[in-house]
C-alpha cells in the first residue's frame, strides 16, 4: 500500500489496516437493491441498476444488463479475458442472463443471474501466488440455480439461498474460517452454514461473516480479534455462527469491515460494533466495543453499505457516511476521520444506492447515474477525488 506523507490521520489508518494484515484490502459488497425506476425508460447501456465496488476494481450492471468493470485487472477480476489495467469501464463476457447481483472483492468478482445461478471471474489473492487466474466468468458448480444474494469476504464468498447459507474458499491456502466449524479447506466448494437454515435474510462477509435471520436477529462468525463477531470477547477467531449479543430481533441488513460490522435495524437506525479507532462506530468516540452501540443522529435510515467507512441513505435519499477518511472516503471534501455521520457534498437527496469498497464509494442516483470517489492507485474514472464526480459508461 502507498501512503501520502504529511496526513495527520495516517496512525489510525495503519491501526486498521494491522488488522486486516498483509492482504490486499479484499473486500466484500453486498448486492445492491435493484432501482427500477432507473431504467423506467427502457433498455439503455449508460443507466445503471447495480454497483459493487472492491479493493481495486469496481463493477455496475447497466439497465440493458451489461456488467461494465473497471480499475486493476492484474488478476482478471474485469472479466474481459484479459489482465489489463483499465481506466473506463469495459463489459464483463458472458456474465449469465438477467444478473440481479454482483459483488466485487479484492482480485475476484461474481455475478448472480435471474435463475439464481454463480458466476465468478479473476482470483482474490492471485497477486500472493495463487494460480488458476480465470478472467472470463466461470460457474461456481452447484450454485447453478436458487441463488438470491451473495457476499465477497477477504478470503471466502457467501450465498444466500431459500435454504441457507453457503461458503466456500475462494483461495487454495485460505485458512479462514467460513462456518462450518472444520478445518478442511473447501477451495470453489460451497458446504452449508450450520445453524443459518431458511429464513436468513442478508448476508455480509470479510474476514469475518454475518447473517440476519428471519426474526430479525444477527449471528456472526470468523475473524474476532477486533471483538467484531459482537459476543462481548475479542479472540483470534470463531469458528461457527454466534448470537451477536442485543441484536436477537429488529435488524434488516447488516454490513461487513475489515474490523467493525454495523447493522440496520427495522425502526431506520444503525449500530455498530468493534474497532472504533478512526471513529467507524459512529457514536461520537473513538473507543472500542465488542457490542453493538447506537450510532448518532441517524433516523428514517432506508439503506447502508460497509466498507473503510460506512454509508447511509436517508428517506428523502440523502446520504451520510463516517469513520475512516484517509482517502476521502466520506465525501465531505477532507480526508479528515468523523465519529458522526456527515453529508456527502452534492448528495443530499436522490441516491437510491450506495456500495463502500477499500477506500472507494460509488452511489447511483435515482436517474441510474453513477457517482464516485475516494482513492485511486491505478488512475480508474471517478477515483482520487475528494467530493463525487460522475462515472460515464461507454456505449
């Protein structure tokens, strides 16, 4: 990683990133609701729908059903069959039919088509010496159909089914824990979460995982040394599903870091738990908790994505975010951290979606127009800036 010289904020930077440890930033996107009204006029390859943006690449699915990526592609993570570093959008080959999600993490990519079926292209962690670097979309076997949502972690991905919950390894050598409670590695395999059958409702994954239950309660598991699995301990891992502890009810979505986990609750409030050392828990400090705390001032809250920072989209759709801000990432024109929520300059209503990726965001309006900033290391369109600018789609 580079870091500019001179940032008051470089402490509390490297603080999150000792505990993500020597990875690439992989990172995990949830699928963004679907905005309809976007594409209400028809089929047009410049409008977008969806956007999922990683640790280094980020990609939008367009109101035609194109998936157009951009950013590093050193592992194929944009999907046009080459290794090539792009700077605009390029379209995703042979994605599947009628994609209704996609998730972008660090290296690795995938879609999820209208039957429900997986398809994923690049390799997360092939810059560490992974082979099998696939940079058109390849099935994911026995994800073929029933798929609804899907989420990246830092080593691992998750599906959510009308049955359940499935992980997999995404690397040979992973020895992240993804919840089945062994230490067989399931490298391209989904195995089944025990105890998270029908029912679950979202899912969010990074070195750690959770899942929102059909009662509106949170079970998380993985990466604890941040306390960010929410059972009141720190420790270096859990290896299945737990009860984060105040949350068995009332929560609609839920979102992953690389330290911290923040969940939605049903009233349009958000609390959050773990590391707070740039402020991401939003309550106004920078102590740590490993049990959910109310972040403050927030009310009518309709969604909220997780990543360095975190994003919410209020009712009228304006949008707030906080925490980490070494890149900009809050959009409030500073790289100044906020324990509170903040609005994002030129954002203060019409956003109908947000995706938070390692040090970039991306928001779509409720035109279907792509806006993004934050940080750039290999010069992608609407990168390096400090407020949004618009991110155009080729033809």
């Amino acid at each position: 990683m580079l870091f500019p010289t001179g940032n008051a904020h470089l402490p509390a930077l490297l603080g999150l990133l000792l505990v993500v440890g020597c990875r690439n930033g992989n990172v995990k996107q949830l699928p963004i609701h679907l905005h309809e009204d976007a594409c209400a006029g028809g089929v047009d390859n410049n409008k977008i729908r969806l956007v999922s943006v990683g640790s280094d690449s980020a990609c939008a699915v367009t109101c035609s059903g194109a998936i157009k990526c951009w950013g590093r592609n050193s592992c194929g993570q944009l999907g046009d069959g080459t290794t090539t570093d792009r700077t605009v959008p390029v379209e995703v080959q042979n994605p599947g039919s009628g994609v209704k999600a996609i998730a972008v993490g660090g290296g690795y990519a995938c879609a999820v088509s209208s039957a429900g079926g997986v398809r994923c292209w690049g390799a997360q962690g092939c810059m560490f010496g992974d082979r099998g670097v696939s940079p058109l979309p390849t099935d994911i076997v026995g994800l073929e159909s029933g798929v609804t949502a899907i989420a990246i972690g830092e080593e691992h991905t998750c599906v959510l089914l009308n049955v359940g919950v499935k992980c997999w390894n995404n690397t040979e050598d992973d020895e992240e824990p993804i919840g089945d409670g062994s230490t067989t590695q399931a490298y391209l395999s989904p195995v089944d979460e025990p105890g998270l059958g029908p029912g679950v409702i979202d899912i969010d994954a990074w070195g750690t995982s959770c899942a929102v239950t059909s009662t509106g309660g949170v079970k998380c598991w993985g990466n604890n040394m941040s306390g960010q699995v929410g059972n009141g301990e720190s420790a270096l891992a859990v290896p299945t599903p737990v009860d984060v502890i105040g949350l068995g009810s009332g929560v609609s979505r839920i979102g992953v870091s690389h330290s911290f986990v923040c969940a939605l609750t049903d009233a349009g409030t958000v609390k959050c738990w773990g590391n707070n050392q740039a402020g991401s828990l939003g309550d106004g400090t920078t102590e740590s908790h490993f049990t959910p705390v109310d972040v403050v001032g927030l009310s009518g809250v309709a969604a909220m994505d997780v990543g360095t920072s975190t994003c919410v989209i209020g009712a009228e759709g304006g949008l707030k975010c906080w925490g980490a801000n070494f890149w900009g990432t809050l959009g409030d024109g500073t790289t100044t951290d906020r324990s509170t929520p903040g609005d994002v300059v030129g954002l203060a209503s019409g956003v109908t979606a947000i995706s938070s990726g390692w040090g970039q965001v991306c928001a779509i309006t409720g035109a279907g127009v792509l806006k993004c900033w934050g940080r750039s290391f290999w010069g992608e369109k609407g990168t390096n800036t400090l407020t949004p600018v618009e991110v155009e789609m080729k033809p």
